[in-house]
C-alpha cells in the first residue's frame, strides 16, 4: 500500500494534499523519524512535538521565498522531509550525509545555519528588515522554543521587534522544555497562558457557533473570529508580549493541523510583529520519548519497541564531573552548581538529589551563569 509520504517530494506536494491526508502524513513522518533515530542516533523527541506545526507552516507560507528560520535548529528533521531530503533520512548523523540541523549549503530552504539558541528572532529581524529595504513581500518567520525563550539575545529581539513596527511572525514553540524541564519566571508565565480555563471554555462555545452557521456566512464568521479574539486579549495574560509591541494569538494546541493552519493564515494578513503561541507535547506520538523527553533529546540508536538504548553504558566525563563535584561538595559546604538548563547533560543530576539547596539552573542563559557563578562561587 502506497504511503502518503511517498507522494510527498516538495511543499508543493504537501499544500495539494487534503487535511485526512495531512493527518495521515503526520503519523508517516513520524515513524521515519523513529527508524531513523533508532538505527543513526539523533534528536528524537524535539522532532516528534513539532510534526504538526511544521507541517502547518509550510502548508501556509510559500518557503523559500518566505523565510523559516528554526531556534536552536535540532528540530529541523520534518523541515527537511518535507523540503525535498526525506531520501537523505538514512545518512543522518553520517560522514557526508544529511546534516542534523539547517544548513545553507544543504538547501535554499534552510536560510541560516543555526548555531547556539535564543537567536532565531535577531535573525528573523535583520530579513524583515532588510526586506523593508529591498521593498520586497516575502514573510519572515521565526520558531523559536519557550526554553530559548529564556536566552537574554532572544527577549533583546523581542524588545526591538516590538519597537520596530515591522512584519514579523514568531512562533513560540511551548512544550515546558529545554533540554531538562524549564524553570524561572518566562516558563511560570507561560504556564498561566496555558491554563486559563474559562477561555478555553468560551473558546469552544464560540467554535461551535461558528459550525453552526450556513455556508457563505463569511462576513458572519469573520466578525464572531474577532470576538473571540477580543475575548482572549481580555482573558489571557499576554501582557508581556502585548506591552513591548506584538500581536499575541494563543494559545493552540500544536496537534491540531487544522487550527493551526487557520491561525497561521490570520498572522499572514496582520500588520506589524505577531507571536503565535504553540503548546506542544516533546515526544509525541512515541510513548518512550513522551514519558522521557530529556532521555530522548539527543539519543543514540536504540530499540523502537521498548526504548533502551542499544550503546553499552560507559562512564562519560560528564559522570566522572559529577561524581567529583559531589566528593568535594560533601568536604565543603561552600561549593555549589551552575547550569544552563543542562543538569543532566553535565553530569549534575545526582548532585541536586544529594544538595537541593547548592545547585542553581538559570535556564538558557550561560551569560548570566556565570556572572552569577562569580558572586555565588
């Protein structure tokens, strides 16, 4: 039986397919990512949370005219599947193969070569901008994490984005996750966007109604939307976003294709900055991954029917980091941990357990660790 993602070369492809076959395609994509990851390794759990939302953006915007420009960038697999290099899947992580994030060389679809995190904004700014230059109408978007979010360079181009009048779309890609989970005042924000119950409520009584309504209701339709987005601007505390100058729309359930492909379309027609805020479950779709995300962040080839890795356990210098950390911390009372939403990939994930009140996760941001490592230390 023929695949949907056999038919599927180009976003050319993707657009002509109907929202069955997208949902369809979804779980295909997902299962490639799967094999994939279990025999070459790979970042297995960042991928499987945005199959949707990535799905949705290309079926949107017109790439690579539009500009997509990916945070961090290890969530690009689906990107790359659906731009033409799903063939090059296998020689993932391979001398010579299909790089593991967006490469300008790779592909005209892949528009900057994403290094370290927090930067996808600044990027996204300086196209629109020069866009606004070369008076060009090409869409710019951004799709950054809520554990960049928490990056200093990533709310500097919020600030000047907001400022700057500018069209500019920011997907905020919320799955409660960085690596390790999220901490600090940005996640504790964004987790009261994400739990305001009576506008979920009032949210579905108003979809309903809109289904409700005869078929070329159009102006009808359009006016009750505004509604409910002018419920939601009372409702949802954006106000973060709102005051440094964005248009908020959110929060979506990132699973939903439909719903996101309806909000992406209001974005393309909105004037000036707007965030779209995403919530998506890291993992999805792959019950290993989704009960250990951070195992499966960056994972080495393992078995697809219960998860466990197949590379034989060894001590890494992280472990002997760690286990050092914790000898001397017990001599000394004055010792304490830094990280950078990094606990467990720097060996420290025993140290917490052992000394709660020693170790300090600043989130994404190793400028500020430091500094603060250099009054705490």
């Amino acid at each position: 039986m023929e695949k949907i993602l056999d038919r599927v070369n180009s976003t050319e492809d993707l657009k002509r397919l109907t929202m069955a076959e997208k949902k369809q395609l979804a779980e295909e994509i997902r299962e490639l990512i799967i094999n994939t990851v279990s025999q070459n390794g790979g970042h297995l759990a960042s991928n499987l949370g945005v199959v949707e939302l990535t799905m949705a953006v290309h079926s949107v915007f017109n790439a690579p005219k539009d500009k997509i420009i990916w945070d961090v960038g290890h969530q690009s697999y689906v990107h790359k599947i659906l731009t033409g290099r799903k063939d090059q899947m296998p020689t993932l992580r391979q001398f010579g193969g299909m790089a593991g994030f967006p490469k300008a060389q790779e592909s005209e679809y892949d528009v900057f070569d994403t290094g370290h995190s927090s930067t996808s904004i600044s990027v996204a700014l300086g196209m629109a901008m020069a866009r606004d230059l070369n008076k060009s109408d090409e869409h710019v978007i951004a799709i950054i994490g809520d554990g960049a979010l928490t990056g200093g360079m990533a709310l500097e181009a919020l600030n000047h984005a907001g400022a700057s009048k500018t069209n500019l779309v920011v997907i905020l890609n919320d799955n409660e996750m960085s690596i390790s989970k999220n901490v600090g005042g940005i996640s504790l924000f964004l987790s009261k966007a994400r739990t305001k119950k009576f506008y979920k409520k009032s949210n579905e009584y108003i979809k309903k109604a809109i289904e409700k309504l005869p078929k070329g209701s159009n102006k009808i339709i359009k006016f009750v939307r505004r509604i409910k987005y002018s419920i939601k601007q009372l409702l949802i505390p954006n106000m973060l976003f709102e005051d440094i100058g964005f248009k908020y729309l959110g929060p979506i359930d990132g699973h939903n294709l439909a719903e996101l492909e309806n909000i992406l379309r209001i974005s393309r027609d909105l004037e000036g900055p707007i965030l779209i805020h995403v919530v998506t479950k890291k993992g999805k779709g792959y019950k290993p991954a989704e009960d250990n995300p951070d195992k499966f962040h960056s994972a080495s080839n393992f078995d697809i029917e219960t998860g466990e890795s197949k590379k034989k356990k060894e001590k890494d210098y992280s472990k002997a980091f760690g286990d050092k950390l914790i000898e001397i911390a017990e001599k000394n009372p004055k010792v304490v941990a830094v990280t950078a939403a990094m606990k467990d990939g720097t060996g420290l994930t025993e140290f917490a357990k052992r000394f709660p009140d020693r170790i300090f996760d600043v989130g994404i941001a190793e400028q500020h660790a430091l500094r603060l490592c250099g009054r705490t230390c």
